[in-house]
C-alpha cells in the first residue's frame, strides 16, 4: 500500500500546486477561472468514493489499485500532450476532461488506502499501518512537487509536456510494481489457505 500512496500523491496531489501556475501563466486565465479549473481535479473526490468503495469489494486489490493509479497516470500522459499548446481555444476543455479523468481515478482507491493497509496487520499494529500510509503520501506528495518543479522553467511553457509526462512515466511505473507486489501477495494468500 505504500507503493500506491506514493504513486497517487505523485500523479495526483502533487497537480495541485503546479495547475494555477499553468492557468494563470500559459493559459492566460483569470483567477475565477484557474479556481475552476481546480474544481475538475477535486470535484470527483466527492462523488466518487463510495463507487470506489463498491468497486474494492468486488475486485482484486491488484486491479483495484493499479487500476485507478492507470487512470491518474493516463490523465498525467493525456494532461501532457495538452500542455503542447495551452494557448489554443479548446485547450481549457481538454485540460477540464483530463483533470476529471484524473480525480476520477484518486477518488476510487484514495479512501481505501488506509483500509487495505489496515486489514493486513494485526489490530494491535492497524495505528501504525494507517501512519504510514499518511507518511508515505507526503513523501509522494513531495516529491512530486519537487519533479514538476525542477522540470519547469519560468519562460518556457512547454516544459509542462516533459513535466507531466515523467509524473506520468512515474505514476504508471509505480502502478505496475504496485500490481505486481499486490498479485504476489494475493497468490501467497491463496496458497497459505
């Protein structure tokens, strides 16, 4: 679970420092709209969740968490190809649909993190597990800011492509270790059964 953590807070979190720069800077947007713009990628985190909750109940873990970790890291790749030109008129649309896409996927495994990590421990340990997971999303979370930012450059928009994109490489990447990790266990389980 650490693994996912980490992934979602770098493909996702991490977007929330880094969009209002975007918006206000090669987007030329006004303040309300760059707010807006935000709502894309946290509105789903209301909505979603308890379809998340649903969907971990009938899918492996596997496929649950590497599945909305696809979603959040194929957003970052699509957000990636958009920032080849932000100034075009219907880049704002494509920015809109692709931060949805994304907060879609955080919003379906987010919540139950905590959860899976927490049913895997004894209870005396389900604290501890739970600190965890929160510690390692910070680590994502931070340094996902810290890969965006040293990517960019002040004057040149389209370091947000290479930005977006290596989150994306590193999300996605995190994603199939995460599944693999989480098949391995799952198979230990059965065996052990």
């Amino acid at each position: 679970m650490c693994l996912v953590s980490i992934a979602g807070s770098i493909g996702f979190w991490a977007l929330l420092v880094h969009l209002p720069q975007m918006a206000r800077g090669p987007m030329a947007l006004s303040g309300a709209a760059a707010g807006f713009l935000l709502t894309a990628l946290t509105f789903p985190m209301f909505v979603m969740p308890s379809l998340g909750a649903k969907l971990a109940a009938k899918l492996p873990a596997r496929w649950y968490f590497a599945g909305g970790l696809g979603m959040v890291g194929g957003a970052d790749l699509l957000l990636a190809l958009v920032a080849r030109d932000l100034g075009a008129p219907p880049a704002i649309w494509a920015v809109v649909g692709t931060l949805l896409i994304c907060g879609s996927g955080c919003a379906m495994f987010n919540a139950q993190i905590a959860a899976e990590a927490v049913s895997a421990v004894p209870p005396d340990r389900a604290a501890t597990a739970s600190a965890i997971c929160i510690t390692m999303r910070q680590i994502g979370f931070a340094f996902g800011i810290a890969v965006i930012g040293a990517l960019l450059k002040r004057d040149d928009p389209s370091t947000y492509t290479t930005a977006f994109a290596v989150v994306a490489a590193c999300t996605l990447g995190l994603a199939a270790f995460a599944f693999a990790l989480l098949s391995r266990s799952e198979r230990r389980i059965r065996l052990a059964a």
